[in-house]
C-alpha cells in the first residue's frame, strides 16, 4: 500500500503542477487580495489598534489555503468520476482512502507554499506585517484548515457532475464565508450577531488561530478551541462525503 500511496501522490503532483493556469491562480487570484486591501488601508490601525495588516493578511492566507484545498478535490473527484477512473480503483486492491490521503499531501504542500508566500509579501515594509513568536503554531492550524476544507471539496465533487457546477457550488461556500469570517474584513468590526453565527463556519476558526498566531493579536490559549472546531468540521463533512459519495455517475 507504500508503493501505491507514493504512486498516486507523485501523480497527483505532477498533474498538479503541470497545470499552469490553476497553479497561477491559486497562488495569485489570493494574493490579489492581500495587495488590494493592504495597499488601500496601509498605516490605518482597528479594534484593538492593531495594524489592519495584521488582520488582513491571516484572513487572505486562511481563505486562500481554504479555497485550493477545497477546489482541487472537488475538481478532480468529479473528473475521476466522471471519466470512470474511480470505478478503475474499486476494481483494485488500493484503498480509496490512499486515494484521497495522496490528495490531502498535495493540498497541505499547496497551503503550506502559500503561506509562504503570502506571509513573505506581508513582511514587505509596504506593508509591515511583524510576526509573533508565535508563529510556528500556524502550521497545525493549516494542516488542520486543509483537511476541513478537503472534506467540504470531497461533499461537492460528490454533488456536482460538471465542472460548471463545481465551481458554482463551490463560490456559493467560499465567497460568502471570506465575508462573514473576517477573512477581508475584520471580524471585530461585524455586527454581534454576525460575530456569533460566524462561529458555524469552518473559515471563522482557520481566520481567527491564524490572526492570533500570526499577527499577535492575543493569548494563543485558544489556539486548542480553534484546532477542535477545524477538526469537529473535518469529521462532520467527511461523513456526509460518505454517505454522499458515487463511483460512476452511472450509479
């Protein structure tokens, strides 16, 4: 099962990487944001007298990270299907579980390279990002953020059966959960309510550990609660992708 595990992960990042357009744009599409928003409010401080950087910069990483990490599964889940290649791996020893295992190192790798990047252009003295020394506890927030994501990406490649539907299933989630999350808009300036019902997002939780880790917005105590709800979402929806899950569009 190693054998085929490090198979289908070096094909699936291959065929990644071989595509150049999604992998501009999951890098870029992101990254447009966090130069629009931190240029139009540099040097303005928010709640708290923080720096708007420090906000807007964990966001866009968590919305970004939480974007590939949903889109890619989804697209490729629904192409698999599909193009009966699903129904080629029920035909064989392998697990579908390695199948997707292989997928979720791909988007870790994709969220870890963009937070890399994301946070080296933040660091710039345009923008003045200063991290914490804190900052080394982001990495299980994104691990963790991935895997949620995956899951919600796992229940919409089971959904959809074109890749029109993909990608409007998948806007309707992400778009409006950047918004309401605080991923572009700090989430301390939204209405009471708002602030409450956001905690039902997936996004609310990656946003927050990573503004706290990241920018020094406060004690990373609560870096457990949010690691827990990431993980809570993670187990909801990889339950519903099973139930919801075909081999074939035949079936």
């Amino acid at each position: 099962m190693s054998t085929a595990y490090a198979a289908l992960t070096r094909a699936a990042t291959l065929a990644s990487v071989r595509d150049k357009t999604t992998v501009f744009f999951t890098f870029a599409f992101p990254l447009v944001f966090l130069l629009v928003f931190g240029l139009l409010f540099r040097g303005q401080n928010v709640n708290g007298g923080l720096p708007y950087i420090n906000y807007v910069a964990p966001g866009v990483l968590a919305w970004g990270v939480g974007n590939a990490a949903l889109f890619g599964p989804a697209f490729a889940l629904m192409h698999w299907r599909r193009d009966d290649i699903l129904r080629l791996v029920w035909r064989t020893p392998t697990p579908l579980f390695t199948v997707l295992g292989s997928r979720f190192v791909v988007a870790v790798c994709v969220g870890l390279a963009q937070a890399v990047l994301f946070t080296a252009v933040a660091l710039l003295p345009v923008f003045g990002l200063h991290l914490s020394g804190e900052w080394p506890y982001a990495l299980p927030l994104l691990v963790l953020g991935v895997a949620a994501f995956l899951s919600i990406g796992l229940v919409v490649g089971s959904l959809a059966d074109t890749p029109e539907a993909v990608a409007a299933i998948a806007n309707c989630v992400m778009v409006p959960m950047a918004f309401l999350s605080g991923a572009f808009y700090p989430a301390d300036l939204l209405p009471g309510w708002i602030q409450d019902a956001s905690w039902v997002l997936p996004l609310r939780y990656l946003d927050h550990g990573l503004t706290n880790v990241l920018a020094g917005r406060g004690d990373p105590g609560p870096l457990a609660l949010d690691c827990l709800g990431l993980a809570a979402f993670t187990a909801l929806f990889g339950l519903i992708a099973a139930r919801t899950f075909r081999w074939s569009n035949r079936t």
